[in-house]
C-alpha cells in the first residue's frame, strides 16, 4: 500500500511498482522519459537497467547500467573530495586517485578513474593491471579481459600475462579460451626455456626417499596454508625429504621442522631451477598456477625429472613440461584431456586436505529458529556472480520474499557495486531489500559471521573453494550443482566428501527447488545443520594422515613412471 501511494507521486516508485507487477515493458516506457529530463540522475537509471533486462532488451539494459554506474561513481568522487575539474584534464591524477580508491576496495569509483588515468601514450603498466582488476572485481568479466588483453600485448612479460589467464576463468567459453591462452603463454615464456633433452643427477633408484619440492610465494600467509600445511606436517620422513621454495623464508610463520626451506625471492627463475637441480628433486609441485606471485617459470627450465601442479590452479598451466595435474575422482567429465597439456591424475575423492582454523567458533543452531526468516549467504567473489547464478539466486528470493541474502566480499562494501548488484536482482524479480552487503573480515569475526547463515550458495560455473570449506567447517550447509565441466564441479568434492549428497544440484532448476525445499522448514533445515560440521570433521578433508600417505604413493608411482620411461 504504501509503495503503491508512493508510485501515484514520484515516477521511479511507479516503475519499479510496475515492474514488481510483471510488466517491465510499461515500467521502462514510463522511466526513460524521466532519465532524459534527469540526465544525472542514477537512481532512475538502475530501475531502468532492471526494467529492460526484465523486457528482454539486454543491449540497451547494457547501456543504461553503464550510465548508471558512471553517475553514480561521479556522485561517489565528489563525496570523496576529488577535484572533478583535474578529473576531467588530469591524467596523472586519475590514475592516482584510482589506486586510492581501488585501495579502500570502492571497485566502480577506480575503474572510472584509472580507466581515465590510462595515458596510451605513455602506458603504466600498474594502472593498466589495477584497472583491469577493479573491473573483474564487480564481475565485468569481458571489459577485465579486453584490459588484460591490452597489457599483455603492451607488456610482454609473464606476469603480466597471466592476469588475462585468471579472467578468462570467469568467461562463459572458457574451457577453450583458458586452455589456448596457457598455450600461448607457455610458447611465449615456457618452451623456449625448456631443454630437449634435460639431463638429471638424482638417484635411479625406486627404494630411497623420495625428495619432494613445493614452489610457491608462500605456504604460510595465504589461501592455500589450511590445504598444504596439514599435508607438510604428516609428510613420513622415511618415504619423503621435503624442500620447500619460496619468496622470503624470514617472513613465514612456523613451517614444520622437517622441511628444507629455500629463499628464491630474489633469485632468477633460471637461478631457482639451478637451485632446485642441485638438490636433486624427484617431484617439483607447484601450488601457485598461473596466479600473482607464480614461479611457474622456473618449472620452464625442467629442473625435476616429474612435475606437477596442485592446489591453487586447477586449469591447465599450458606448460609442455608439467607432467601432471591433480583433481578429485569426482571433477571427471569426458573430453577435459584436451583442454589440458598435463596429464589428469585423479587422486580421490578431495584435491587437498583443509584444516578448520583455530579460531572457529561452536557450531550454532540454525539462525532461522530465532530470526523467522532464512538467510541464504554468499562470501565469493563478486567476479563469480554469472548472470545465470544472478537470476536463480533471484528466483529463490522472489518465492521467499522474508528471506535474504547475505553478499559479503571485500569490494560489496562499495556504494555503487552494492547498487548495481541490487539493479541486477531487481531484474529478475527480488526485492533491492532482500539484499545484505558486508565487507572482508578476518579472524574470529569472519568465523562469526558463518553463524549469520542458514544456506550457503555457491555460484556457477565458478564455483566457491576455500570459502565452502569454511561454511562446511563451521556447520553451514553448501548447495552446489554438478555442471557441464570439470571447473563447474568443485563444489562437488566439497560438499560429497562430508555424507551430504542432498546438497549436489543437477542443473539449475534442480538447485532452485532444492534451495526452496531445503529452507521450507526451519527444524529440518536445522537438522540438516547438525549433520554438517560433525559430516566434516568426519570426511576426508580431516583425515590428514590418510590423504598424505595416498599422495606419497601416488608421487611413488609418477617416479616409477620417468624410471620406467628414461631405463
């Protein structure tokens, strides 16, 4: 009612009434007159964009969010004090301003300005990454990869390169455009580093220890510590001597005793591979993939008679000389070979142990008895918010208009992305106000917010990792769908593992009725709940011990392979 005597006075309330009444083509008829007489004005301009997605006009739906989103970030500059009229003539200052603003995580505001900063006559090839960065962060997938494109060409170096490999993750063609483009960039920056015919010192003997090396940036102070140190600690030191590689020793915190740490911060890659060669590893395993910090060249030079990717990068690295990839028995889908230059191995039902932190709290009831209404929560990227994750996400919403949905990432607490996101729902069918936007915590106030959420969904194709483990970790259950290729389902894994098939979707559709029945009622959805972190602690992902001894022999095997090959 009072939404309906509002719309009799003030034209947006009427068109996003009309809209709510199912007929968005009179919704945008009647807005787009008022945004012409309003050429500032973004709010009409986000009700709009929601209007013409809803009629079926996705061009124009295109251009009106840009206008939207440009508006509003304008309005956001001039809250934060920036001097428009240097804005404008000033690309120094932009650029400036942009790494500020992309600082403080405000995505939209710095991809207007560092977009602005670009001087194509004298590229800055931190402004072009940070510009491309803050746009794969609202989810700007083909705009990020147009970027990305540009510095790779610009700056032909494979750092830079590899930004274009982790946006095209996030494109809907990107099983062949992931795996051409690691092709590329392995002809570029790997094979002509590679020898023809690499000669090795280590022992041909089967019955040793095998001597085993990580490579990353760090093990310790980043995503993938929970995964690799449970498997580092457990290492047997009669089947394994464990080397590990990484930028700055000094700056870890405590790795386990048994390990030879290396520095190679500041070492070349061809130093490191000569570093590594004389230490005469069997097994060198990336846990980085084509992500910052990655020392996959050094990987180029062949230092190890086997190597492997693990871990952090589950796509091909392109490399020829990366003998294999890990994944879960249960990412297997007919025909991945091919988009790969390594060979699969499939080493069980999980790709790496995690380990819950210290810091988790006790496991709560389900907060919808107290709060009577459910919360669905999402903590993932915002780059992996697909336009499909987007309208079923909505769908759900709109049959459960109680119901809410918790956004948290550290770039929602943006003014203008929070928006935009809302515009997005609105387009199909949930209520602007169903929406909660929370911003990066860590620590015990990122444990906290788990007991916030009733239902956590996980987004495709590009599904959530370590934040699912986490949800699973502290008792929230994970819906996730078993998709069309092996990427689209790493959220089996996650969930199968811990006795919770019920929460693996077959298509969209599927994963709509299950989050609407799953909810239905708040003492099953609670029951639901006390199975799930029990279900976890229970599951492989805790059987540290287990996993480590099954990925010894499989190391075991990869050795006896290259002897077998090289007799």
């Amino acid at each position: 009612v009072n939404m309906m005597a509002k719309a009799a006075t003030d034209p947006i309330a009427e068109g996003r009434a009309l809209l709510e009444a199912g007929d968005p083509a009179a919704a945008a008829n009647l807005l787009y007159p008022y945004t012409e007489a309003h050429p500032a004005d973004h709010e009409s301009r986000y009700w709009l964009y929601s209007a013409l997605v809803a009629a079926g006009e996705p061009a124009a739906a295109r251009q009106t969010l840009d206008d939207a989103r440009n508006l509003h970030s304008v309005a956001m500059l001039r809250a934060h004090g920036v001097d428009l009229n240097r804005f404008r003539t000033d690309k120094a200052y932009c650029a400036r301003i942009g790494q500020q603003l992309y600082a403080i995580k405000h995505m939209a505001p710095a991809s207007l300005t560092l977009g602005r900063g670009l001087d194509l006559d004298n590229p800055d090839v931190q402004t072009m990454i940070s510009y491309g960065l803050s746009l794969q962060h609202q989810g700007r997938t083909d705009e990020a990869i147009n970027v990305f494109s540009a510095a790779a060409e610009t700056f032909p170096h494979p750092a830079v390169h590899e930004f274009l490999l982790y946006a095209l993750f996030h494109a809907p063609d990107r099983m062949r455009r992931v795996s051409d483009e690691a092709r590329r960039w392995s002809d570029l920056y790997a094979a002509p580093l590679t020898p023809a015919s690499p000669v090795f010192a280590n022992a041909r003997t089967a019955d040793r220890p095998l001597r085993i090396g990580y490579v990353g940036p760090s093990f310790t102070r980043s995503q993938v510590a929970q995964f690799l140190l449970p498997v580092l600690e457990t290492h047997d030191p009669k089947a394994v001597e464990v080397f590990l590689y990484c930028a700055d020793p000094a700056a870890e915190d405590a790795l386990p005793p048994g390990c030879t740490v290396r520095g190679i911060g500041a070492l070349s890659d061809a130093e490191v591979a000569t570093l590594i060669r004389k230490d005469t590893i069997d097994i060198l395993v990336d846990v980085w993939g084509h992500t910052a910090g990655s020392r996959l060249p050094v990987f180029a030079h062949r230092p190890a008679p086997v190597q492997v990717a693990w871990i952090n990068f589950v796509q091909t690295t392109g490399l020829a000389c990366m003998d294999y990839i890990l994944h879960a028995d249960s990412m297997k889908v007919e025909g991945t070979d091919e988009f790969f230059t390594e060979e699969i191995w499939h080493i069980g039902p999980i790709v790496a142990p995690s380990r819950p932190s210290v810091d988790r709290l006790p496991d709560v009831p389900t907060p919808a008895l107290k709060n009577g209404y459910v919360t669905y929560g999402s903590f993932n990227n915002p780059a992996k918010l697909s336009e499909m994750t987007i309208a079923a996400w909505s769908l759900i919403l709109r049959q459960r208009p109680g119901d809410r949905l918790i956004l948290k990432y550290g770039p929602f607490t943006d003014p203008v992305m929070q928006r935009v996101t809302r515009a997005r729902f609105a387009a199909y069918g949930a209520a602007p106000e169903q929406l909660e936007f929370r911003g990066h915590t860590t620590g015990p106030d990122y444990w906290r917010e788990f007991q916030d959420i009733d239902l956590a969904l996980d987004p495709s194709p590009c599904p959530g990792g370590t934040t699912s483990c986490d949800a699973l970790a502290n008792g929230v259950p994970v819906l996730t769908q078993r998709g069309d290729d092996f990427y689209s389902r790493i959220g089996v894994p996650v969930v199968l593992p811990c006795g919770l098939p019920e929460l693996i979707a077959e298509g969209w559709d599927d994963y709509v009725d299950k989050a609407v029945a799953l909810t239905a009622d708040p003492q099953a959805l609670d029951a639901l709940r006390a199975r799930v972190r029990p279900g976890f602690d229970a599951s492989p992902y805790r059987d540290e011990v287990g996993f480590t001894r099954n990925l010894e022999g499989i190391f075991r095997q990869m050795q006896a392979r290259w002897l077998a090959a090289t007799a």
